[in-house]
C-alpha cells in the first residue's frame, strides 16, 4: 500500500512503524487492528514477535486461539489494502 500511494518502499521491517505509515495515508486501515482492548493490542505485539522470531527460533510457538485470530485479521487487512490501492491505481489512471 505504501508504494502505491507514495512511490516508495520502506526498509523497515518493524510493524509498528509500517502500520502507522499506511495509517496516516488511510485511516481506514485502523480498523483492522483494534486498539481498544488489551488483548487487540497484545495481539499486534504478538504478530510482531512471530514476524521476527517465527523466521529465527524453531523454539517460536502461538497457540491455535491467537493464530486463528491474527489470520482473520491479516485476511481483513488483505481486503481493505487491496480496495484502498485499486481506488488510488483507479485514481492515477484518470
């Protein structure tokens, strides 16, 4: 989404930093992610553990509960990421 709307790629590998980029260009993209509830957010932290220790440690483990959750939610940013770039790509081809 971010090379789309901006015509760049970031190096960063940190979720944190790259949710609040696309966020800023979509505030839509909020939505996906709930902020309201302690376990919403323990949830993003844990997606961002398993986006570096799941590649690194064959000791990495996530129970069926929270994979279940995070895949729902990772299938809901896919759908909303895909409508905000087609609407821009829609945009840049007028």
């Amino acid at each position: 989404m971010l090379l789309v709307h901006t015509f760049y790629t970031p190096h960063s590998h940190n979720l944190g930093v790259l949710r609040a980029q696309a966020e800023r260009i979509d505030p839509q993209l909020a939505e996906v992610w709930p902020r309201d509830a302690k376990r919403d957010r323990a949830m993003f932290e844990k997606l961002k553990e398993a986006y570096v220790k799941a590649r690194y440690s064959r000791h990495y483990s996530i129970d069926e509960d929270e994979l279940s959750w995070l895949g729902d939610r990772v299938a809901e940013l896919g759908r909303v990421v895909e409508m905000i770039c087609a609407r821009r790509i829609e945009a840049l081809s007028r």
